[in-house]
C-alpha cells in the first residue's frame, strides 16, 4: 500500500502557492513562468520543430540572469548563497558547452530546453525566496513538482493541433 506523506505533498504545493502568497516573488517568477507556458504551447503547437542551437545558448543565459536577480534582490543565507553561484556556475557552464556545440544537440537540447531551464530556475527561486529549508523533504518535493510539471505540459501539448506551417493565409 502507498503511504502518502502529508509534509511531502504540503512541500510540493508550496511551489504552487509561492507566487500568490509572496507576491513580492513576482518580478522573479513571472518571467518563468510565462517563458515555460509560452515555449511549451509552442513546441506542442510546432510539432515540427525542434530545439536549436541558439535557443539553447537563449536558454541556458536565462539560468545566468536568474542567479544575478536572486544575488542582488535576495538576502542570502550562506546556503543560498551557494544555491545561487551553483545556478549561476551551471549557466555558464551551460551556456559553454551549448555556444561552442561541446556536447551532442540530443545532450544539449535536454539540459538547455524550456521544461528544464525554467522549472528548474523557478524552483530555485521559491526555495530561495521562501526560505525553504534543504532537506530530503524539499529535494523529493523538488522532484515531484518537476516531473509533474513536465507531465501536465506533455499532455497538454498532446492535445494540441499541429499547426499549419505552409498557410500564408493572414
């Protein structure tokens, strides 16, 4: 039988509530969020298409950008801290390997798509804004929100209709 624990679930709403509660987070989140609704529409409408290198460069600054925003609008413990020069030293790394094409597109296109940029940032944002402590708890938590994210955009995009990329009609 599957035990369900009430912390973990609590833990894992916490990235939903975040932005509603707190929305002095806004200016940070927002971006995120509408960047991640917007680039997944659009790889579920543009089924055709596929991540390219310079959206992965895009991508990955983005990772960059985040980090500089928590750094400067943030008070940081020294946890944070680390959390924070961990996004900002993954971006630049990222942003590397993806600029001078230093790992295979299938090895980029993964790490430096939209579903792992900005809700990998996003989480990385709530739990540095809130304060939430690191804890197995708040990795597992971590994990179920990314996959569940991914899940609900994967379907959504599942019921999208292709679009008709040779229609010039206006």
């Amino acid at each position: 039988m599957i035990q369900i624990n009430p912390e973990l679930i609590e833990r894992i709403l916490v990235f939903f509530r975040e932005p509603i509660n707190n929305p002095e987070i806004l200016p940070n989140v927002l971006p995120l969020i509408l960047g991640l609704v917007i680039m997944e529409l659009y790889f579920g409408k543009h089924k055709d298409e596929s991540l390219g290198w310079n959206t992965a460069v895009a991508n990955s600054i983005l990772w960059i950008s985040t980090g500089f925003s928590l750094y400067i609008t943030s008070t940081l413990s020294p946890l944070q801290l680390y959390l924070v020069y961990g996004l900002l030293g993954l971006g630049v790394f990222v942003a590397y390997m993806d600029f001078f094409h230093k790992w295979p597109s299938t090895v980029a296109f993964v790490v430096s798509s939209s579903a792992m940029i900005y809700t990998v940032a996003y989480m990385l944002v709530i739990v540095v804004k809130t304060g939430m402590p690191m804890e197995m708890l708040t990795y597992q938590a971590s994990a179920i929100f990314f996959i569940g994210v991914n899940l609900v955009f994967n379907f959504i995009k599942g019921f999208e209709t292709n679009a008709d990329d040779f229609t010039t009609d206006f």
